[in-house]
C-alpha cells in the first residue's frame, strides 16, 4: 500500500507543478525578472515536462507487479492503433512549431496567440489528444501501480482541461463559450456534435472584421 501511494503523490506532485508552470503567474514573473528568456518559456516549459517525467514514470515500473486483468487482444490492438492514428492525423491542424515553443524562441516574442481552429476531431470533443491519451492508457494491462498512476492522471486531465479552458475564454471569448456549452470535453456524446458548417461559423467569429 505504501508503494501505490508514494506512486500517487508523484503523479499528484507532477500535475501541480506542470499546472503551476502552465499558469500565467510563473510566465509573467520570468518576463519581469528575464525578459530575454520570456521567449524560451514554453520552449523550456516542455522540456522541463518531459524531464520530470522521469521520477514518477521510473517509480511506476519500479513497484510494477501481474497485472490485474487483462485486455483481449481485439480491443487493446484496435484501440492503440485508433489512439496513435488519432494523433498523428490530427497534428495536420496544429502548428506544431508554436505548440513546442520553437516559434516564440526564434521570433522573439512570447505571445502564443492563434487564431480559434477547430479540427475534426474537436467538433466531437474540446480536448481530443486527452481523449486520445485516455483511451491509450485505459486500454492497456494494468497493474496495481500502473492502474494507480492511470487514476492519477485521469484526474489530472479532468482539472487540468478545465484550468486550460479558463485560458482559452480569456483569449477567445464568446466563440470559445458557445463551443463549450454545444462539445463535451473529453467523451463524445451523440447529438453534441459540430457540423462543419457549425464550427466554421465559430471559427469565423473569432476572426477581426475586414
């Protein structure tokens, strides 16, 4: 019991520190005191995430034991090809270079602003790489620790999406309130679809007139 919760608290101490990272506080404390770095901060932001990956991950497969069920083949294959897929085909609606930071870094700036698009897959859900991440890892053989850290990070991406959506009214406003009320988060629900024709006419709303 005492290995499942130190497997816990470091996933916990994990998600609060890449939500505390992600909050506009620690950003704009760093532009005060390095305004040269400001540029660099998302860029430096995931990399520092992928590092602290390391400690819960590695304590993880440490306490790792028989898992408790299993999966059949026919749904975990399925579902890992599905979840992959999902991804890669998606990244064709995401500027990958300003998601990483690279862009910031090389023009100077800090600013993320893009304009509100919406892919196919957000017509069916508002966060679809959590909701591709999720169907990866819950289809998966677990075990007591990995079951735990699977637990963990579910919550995580529950409270963390809507920490995120705080951040995307501020910047998108009202289209991003009317996209909200109409798509679920993170399970596709039917009937709480977008037609193309429907999320074009948000995406247009975003856009500055003339």
């Amino acid at each position: 019991m005492d290995s499942l919760i130190a497997v816990a608290l470091a996933w916990l101490a994990y998600g609060a520190i890449h939500s505390l990272l992600a909050a506009q506080g620690p950003k704009a404390w760093v532009a005060r005191r390095w305004p040269r770095l400001a540029p660099a901060y998302r860029l430096l932001y995931n990399l520092l995430a992928l590092l602290l990956l390391i400690p819960p991950a590695a304590l993880t497969l440490a306490h790792s034991g028989e898992p408790l069920w299993r999966w059949p083949a026919w749904v975990s294959w399925p579902a890992a090809v599905l979840a992959i897929a999902g991804f890669v085909w998606s990244l064709r609606w995401y500027d990958m270079r300003e998601f990483l930071g690279l862009a910031q870094w090389r023009r100077g700036s800090d600013r993320e602003r893009a304009g509100f698009v919406l892919s196919p897959l957000h017509r069916h859900v508002r966060h679809p790489w959590y909701s591709l991440g999720l169907l990866l890892l819950w289809t998966r053989d677990l075990d007591a620790a990995q079951l735990t850290a699977v637990l963990v990070i579910t919550l995580y991406l529950v409270v963390g999406s809507r920490l995120e959506e705080a951040k995307l009214i501020a910047l998108y406003g009202e289209p991003y309130r009317r996209y909200r009320r109409r798509v679920p988060a993170l399970i596709p629900w039917p009937g709480r679809s977008l037609s193309r024709a429907e999320a074009a006419a948000l995406t247009a709303a975003d856009r500055p007139a003339g």
